[in-house]
C-alpha cells in the first residue's frame, strides 16, 4: 500500500493547483499531480475512466460491483 503521507501530499497538491486555476493564475512550481487509486491509494496501473488501480478493478469487476462491466470469457 501507498503510504499516507504521499497520499494526503498529492490530494493536498490537487486542491492547490485547483484553487489556483479557479483565481486564473498558474501555480509558481508546476509539477505532475500522481493519480491514485481511490480504494487502496496505489500510483501504478491506475484507470482513469474508474478512478482504481488494475488490482482493485480486477477484484470488484468479479464480484460485479462495477456497473457495465462483465468477463469478457463468460
């Protein structure tokens, strides 16, 4: 698992670049916002259109809590 420090770093990170775009001026020090899994906070093999990580979709989409998905061999 992520570690929480870097999990609430890059939330607190999202929210100042957010609030800055909304005034209408550019953040000072422009760096890559991380995305992370909702569920667990893991940086790597994230999906965008779900908001999870590989891991965390695999698992909920075999027990059909994610709605439009389904195995594709069934």
């Amino acid at each position: 698992m992520a570690k929480t420090s870097s999990i609430v770093k890059s939330a607190r990170f999202k929210r100042k670049v957010a609030n800055a775009l909304a005034v209408g001026a550019h953040p000072k020090k422009a760096t890559r916002v991380i995305n992370r899994c909702r569920i667990c906070g893991r940086n790597r093999g994230y999906m965008r259109r779900f908001e999870m990580c590989r891991i965390c979709f695999r698992e909920l989409a075999s027990r059909g809590e994610i709605v439009g998905v389904k195995k594709s061999s069934w």
